[in-house]
C-alpha cells in the first residue's frame, strides 16, 4: 500500500516515521524548504517509547506529487485545510481512501465535497509532540494513538488492508465502528480542554485550584457534552468520566496545544475547535455561554495578532 502522508510536523512527521521505520512505503507531501531539510538531516523522533531516524525520508511537494496513493494521510492544521485539499489533489484517485486526523468535524464536509464521501473515512488521533527549531519531532508522553474506521460503522475490505499497515507500528493502531461517535468524544474533550486553558492562560491544576475554577471546568464540559448529545452523539458514559477525571485533576500541568501556540504568538485553531462547536449548538438550540466567553477570547487574539503583524 503506497501512503501519502500529508505534511511532516509534530502529527503526520510522527506517524509517518512510525510507518516508515517498520518499512512500509511512506511519503510525506512537504513544502520545498521542509523538503530540503529532510534530505539532508532525515526525519528523527525523540519519544519516550524509543527514538526513530529516518535516514532519507521519500518526499514530493504539491508540483510534484507522481499520481494517486492508496492512502492519504491527512494531519494538517485545520487553518491549512484549503490549501492542503489543493495541493494533495493529484494524489486522490477512484481507488485513493483518505484517512484524516485533524480536529474537529468541519472537515468532513470539505473533504467529501472535494473528493467525495466514498473516499473518506473518519479518524482521529491522540498524541503530544512538537516539531523543535532543529526539525526534529519530540513526543512529550507515551500517548499515540491513531483510530480510523467506516463513518457508517460497517467492516470494509480498506478498512482491513490499513489494519494490515498497521500491524507492528510504534503506537496504538486501532479500527473502530464507532468512529464518529470517538470524533465527537474527542471533541467535546479538547474543546473543554481548549477552552479553559486558554480563557484562564492556565494548567487544568491551576484552573481547578482557584476560586471558582473546578466549577467552571465541570460547566465547560457540560455545554460541550449537550452539543454532542443533540448531535446523536451522546458520550459514553465511561468516556464522559475519564474525560472529567482528566480535566478536573489537583495538580495538573495538562494545558491544551492551542494554549501554548497563543503564547508563541502563533495562528490557532479557535473557529474548527470552539466556532464550529457553538454553531452547532445554536443549530440544535443548545445555549452555550461559557463557549461563546471562551470564543470571544480566541477572536479578540486574532485580531490582535493579525493588527500586530501586519
């Protein structure tokens, strides 16, 4: 099965190499520069599961791409999408699935409008990791997991052959015939997560130790939660209480990606994780006011970011 892996950052880098180390026939779709830098210092992971190099990584950039794959991998931001859908275009054929692992659900619609729903499955992902200034991946935890499946539910022949990818890679390969039902969960999850850690610009320990704050958090979740049920979504229960475990933990230093991208002055993915969550609150007639504070908040640093930079 040939695999393109769109982008090589913290995400697709890591899973890429993860694929790649075991000798499946991976490319990673990179702009020029990134192209460059992977030719001549190969594609490292620094992980606490165990270090990876991949030597020479195979790349193409969006002029370059050979044909179609017969799995696209699709792991960019969700602020890059428009052009990601673009440039992978020349990959995507009759025969091509796509496997994306962005956040949110918005881009379920893109894709299906772009290459039809046939081709797309759903999918999602779970790890910490950052690309350094040297290019490197560094993983922050021992979570990697990367869960896909039939947005119906049912069992296919692709869903089989990616299992078959997938066996004896580094990280947690799982199908699942609730995919959509864990996009939704994880959503509800980040948006939480996302969404205090940004408005309080705190750790979930700090957050729950303050006046107020376990409260907060505990309401946070449940305006997430209540969109997602409306949606036919509703958690798990199980999932619901590791989810509140989580985000209500004494001591925390937990804090969401989006939070230390606003600190680095960096774009951010408020509208597909947070925007996107109260426009289909209103749709179901869920009021969301903390979400819409939370929101507030994420424009308000747009605009400042987008004045200053101008």
């Amino acid at each position: 099965m040939r695999v393109l892996v769109v982008g090589a950052g913290a995400t697709g880098g890591y899973f890429g190499a993860r694929l790649a180390e075991i000798g499946r026939d991976v490319t990673f779709l990179v702009r020029p520069a990134r192209a460059q830098r992977l030719a001549e210092a190969g594609l490292k992971v620094l992980s606490p599961v165990g270090d990876a190099q991949i030597a020479s990584p195979r790349t193409v950039t969006a002029d370059t791409i050979p044909g179609p794959f017969d799995l696209v991998l699709l792991s960019c931001k969700a602020y890059d999408l428009d052009t990601a859908l673009r440039d992978v275009a020349p990959a995507v054929g009759p025969q091509t699935t796509v496997l994306p692992i962005l956040n949110g659900l918005s881009h379920l619609d893109a894709l299906d409008a772009a290459f039809g729903a046939e081709t797309v499955l759903g999918g999602s992902c779970a790890i910490v990791a950052t690309l350094t200034k040297a290019g490197e991946i560094r993983q922050m935890s021992e979570l990697h997991s990367l869960t896909y499946g039939e947005r119906d539910g049912s069992r296919s022949a692709r869903v089989t052959a990616i299992e078959a990818l997938m066996e004896g890679v580094r990280f947690q390969a799982r199908a699942s015939d609730k995919v959509l039902l864990e996009m939704w969960e994880k959503w509800v999850f980040l948006a939480t997560l996302a969404g205090a850690t940004t408005l309080m610009r705190a750790a979930i320990g700090d957050i729950v130790a303050a006046p107020e704050g376990l409260p907060f958090v505990e309401a946070l979740l449940e305006e997430c939660r209540a969109v997602a049920q409306a949606a036919g979504y509703p958690q798990r229960e199980k999932v619901y209480e590791g989810a509140r475990k989580m985000l209500t933990a004494e001591k925390s230093a937990m804090t969401a990606s989006m939070l230390r991208d606003i600190e680095n002055g960096a774009r951010i993915e408020g509208d597909h994780i947070v925007g996107d969550l109260i426009a289909r609150g209103r749709a179901f007639g869920v009021e969301t006011p903390l979400l819409a504070r939370v929101f507030t908040h994420l424009k308000a640093y747009e605009n400042r970011r987008a004045r200053e930079t101008a």
